[in-house]
C-alpha cells in the first residue's frame, strides 16, 4: 500500500486484527519493508503490526535531495497520523534505531514502547564521518554493487549464510541516490545520548553478539543510560541480529512486547 507522507509516496504493509495494540517496525540501511518478514510472522497473531520502507528504499520515493535523517523521523509521524497508529511499540534497528531514538526524544508520548536493535545513540565520529564521505562516493563512482559486497560482511556473522544473500537481493533493488542520501543523512545526525536518561518508556535493547557496527558495549551502555531498560545480547548473530538469530530475536521481542503491551 501507498500513502503520502510529506510530499513523498511512503510504501507500506499493515498485518494482525484491528484494535490489536500497534508495533512499528524500523529497518535499517539500506534494506526495505521485507527485512521484517520473520518479525511479522511472529508478532501478527496478537498485535496490529506496521512495516513502511524508509523514503527512496525499497518503495517508497525519494522525494527532493537532500533529505536529512529529521525528515525519515517526519515521515515516521506522517505516516502515523495517516493511518491512525495509536501510541504503538517502536522497534528500530540500527539506521531504525537512529529514527526511534530522535522519535521518541521528539515526542515520547506518541509511544508505549520501545525497542532498540544493534543500534546506537551516539553520532558519528570523525572517522565516521569520513567513512561516510567515503560511502557516499563510491555510490556515486560505481553504483551500488562494490558498495554493497564491502558492506554485507559488515552486516553478518556469517556473510555466505542464506539470510545474507537473501538480504543483498533484497538491497541491490535499492537506488544508488537514496542509498547516498540515506548516509549523509546519517552523517548529520544529532546525538540523542543526552536524552536517554529522561526516557520513561518500557525498552528493550537487542543486540547480536557478533555485531562489528554497532558492538554489543554500545548496547550496554545505551541499556544503562535508560532508565530501567532490558538488555539482550544474542548469540550467533552480527549486525542483523534478527535474521542471524530468528528465534532468539523473536523469543526476546515478544516476551518483551507481550509483557509490556499485550494487555
Ligand atoms: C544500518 O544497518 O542501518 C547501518 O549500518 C547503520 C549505520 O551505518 O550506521
């Protein structure tokens, strides 16, 4: 399905009964909607469950460049308001987890929950920014195909794995332009660290234990900085911990959400 999200055309999936309580799903970058597919199945039994891709992935338009990371957070509550999303759980994964932390900085009360996957509250550094800058060229230079081989063994434990290619056919569809869009938004982020301490959602912190992006002590010490947040660290998995480790990952999520959000 479509909807128009700030000048923009957002593609998005709804799942589960009606006045089931919501779940937001983030993705990270630069995948799509999809890359929740085994979240979905998990969680569309007993809640009502939204899945949208980030503006110029997957479906969704690019709309005009350049597009900082505020803009995916407005389309975040756009698309919210557009289809009558009642204070839902918010679960992010990294880039996702970017968007739900400046989400919740933004407007805590629109939430009832949240959850944080291998992700980080942090901006990038100066070598990270760099790195970026780097990214961003190599977009430009040579389209996405050596970007994304250097990137998948960055994303995985075990890169040769079937979720890994699954995962790469699912990001070589994805336009070079918003690819470069997305990492400059990324870029400019603003760090949410000084928030966390005045969060007052329940959340749950995921991480793969074998994530080199974002290493499980970053987790930690996001988890610490939150009041009364839960970490998990998964075995078996890098920085797509829910395609790693499936079980695991949906074991930790819904005890969590049903715990939390259920009644
Ligand atoms: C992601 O998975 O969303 C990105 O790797 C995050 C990042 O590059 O900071």
């Amino acid at each position: 399905m479509r909807q128009r999200v700030n000048g923009t055309e957002i593609a998005f999936d709804l799942y589960g009964e009606v006045g089931r309580p919501w779940v937001v799903l983030v993705h990270g970058f630069p995948f799509a909607r999809a890359y929740w597919d085994g979240q979905v199945a998990a969680l569309r039994d007993r809640y009502r469950v939204l899945t949208w891709d980030l503006r110029g992935l997957g479906e969704s338009a690019m709309g005009p460049l350049p597009q900082p990371l505020e803009a995916y957070v407005d389309d975040l509550f756009g698309l919210m308001e557009a289809l009558g999303v009642e204070r839902p759980a918010l679960v992010g994964l990294s880039m996702g987890g970017y968007i739900a932390l400046r989400a919740v900085e933004r407007a805590p009360q629109r939430f009832r929950a949240l959850v944080l996957c291998d992700t980080r509250s942090a901006p990038d550094d100066d070598a990270g920014k760099l790195a970026r800058a780097a990214g961003i060229k190599a977009l430009h230079a040579s389209g996405r195909e050596e970007f994304l081989a250097a990137m998948l063994p960055k994303l995985f434990h075990d890169p040769a794995s079937p979720a890994a290619r699954g995962l790469l056919a699912l990001m070589h569809r994805n336009d070079p332009a918003a690819m470069a869009n997305a990492l400059a938004a990324m870029q400019g982020r603003t760090d949410t660290t000084p928030a966390l301490a005045s969060f007052a959602l329940p959340t749950l912190v995921l991480v793969g234990r074998d994530d080199t992006l974002t290493p499980p002590a970053l987790s930690e010490s996001l988890a610490a900085r939150i009041p009364g947040a839960e970490l998990a660290i998964l075995d078996g998995a890098g920085h797509c911990s829910n395609l790693e480790a499936p079980e695991a990952f949906n074991a930790a999520l819904a005890t969590f959400l049903d715990r939390v959000i259920s009644h």
